[in-house]
C-alpha cells in the first residue's frame, strides 16, 4: 500500500518567500538607521572625551594643545594627541565611528573655521570635527549670534552625514538633545 506524501505547493512556497521579503524590506531601514545612531552617538561621546582632556589641558597651560599643522586630521602620531595622553586621557580615538578621521583645529586657527573670526578665536580654543557617516565636509557656517543655529533633529539618513562640531566643550553642530529641533 502506497502513501501519497504531501509537501508544499508552489503557491505556497511562494506566498511564504513573498512575506519574508516584505518583512525584510520593513526591517532593514530600521535596523539600518539604528546602526548609524549608535556610530552617531559613539562618536560624539569620543569627541567629549577628547574635548575633557583638552579642557583640563586649557586649565592647566592656558593654551588649546598645539596640533602639527594647528588643523587637520588627528593620526596617532600628532603633538596634538600626545600632549594630551601624557598627563589627561590614557587613549585617543583618532577616528570617528564611521572610520573618517577626526579634524581638529588647535589655538588661533579656530578662526579659519567657516563663520569664526579672529576676535571669536583664543590660543585657548579648540575644534573638534566629524565630518559624519561619509567623511565630507558639510558646509557648516557657525553663527555665533545664534550658536544653537547648528543643532538638527535626525529625522532621516541623510542626518547622519551632517557634521559634529565642538568648540570648547561645547556642541556648534550636532543632533539637538530630546530629538526636537530644526530641519536644517
């Protein structure tokens, strides 16, 4: 006596890889835009730390520490890090959580920042920039009659290519605390 066996018929394999395909598709931004988030958040918790040491430095020498060329690229190598793991931060990321290099401008040549002048910039003073998720520049100007005018709400991916400016411990261009802010 024979038994006939049932498996699935081709409709049915194909309305099961249609449901897996429309789940995936509703998934994966989400899961995407919460990656960028935590290298967002990463980041800029990286740019803190290295903007305390600087801090303490300012305190102590009351001057920003001197980077090689006064502004560019941190790499492991620079007089900017290494005056400040000596005595104020035991590691220094040299990049962001994207990969990109971190910027920084040392001292006077704060005013060779877009939207800085002269007058606005100390041999106290420090940049600390990630040029976000691609690595470029996106022509921010700070304002420094409105110096909340940088901070965005992270609405869409493209947020994530904005820039993260800190000047002195304090945030010119970043995501706005709470999730509020404008859509610049």
């Amino acid at each position: 006596m024979l038994r006939k066996t049932r498996g699935f018929t081709l409709i049915e394999l194909i309305i099961v890889v249609s449901i897996i395909g429309i789940l995936i598709a509703l998934i994966t931004p989400n899961v995407i835009q919460h990656i960028q988030n935590g290298k967002q958040i990463g980041t800029m918790s990286d740019i803190n730390t290295i903007a305390k040491a600087c801090l303490e430095y300012v305190a102590e020498n009351d001057e920003a520490p001197a980077a090689d060329i006064q502004r560019g690229p941190l790499t492991a190598n620079n007089v900017f890090i290494k005056l400040i793991t000596e005595k104020y931060l035991t590691t220094c990321p040299v990049n962001d959580h994207w990969g990109n290099p971190l910027v920084v401008y040392s001292g006077t040549s704060v005013a060779q920042f877009s939207g800085f002048t002269e007058d606005l910039a100390g041999k106290g003073d420090f940049l600390i920039i990630s040029y976000g998720r691609y690595g470029e520049d996106d022509s921010f100007t700070f304002n420094p009659d409105n110096r909340e005018a940088g901070l965005f709400k992270v609405s869409t991916m493209a947020d994530f290519q904005k820039d993260l400016v800190n000047w002195n411990g304090t945030w010119i261009r970043a995501p706005r605390a709470g999730g509020s802010g404008s859509k610049d």
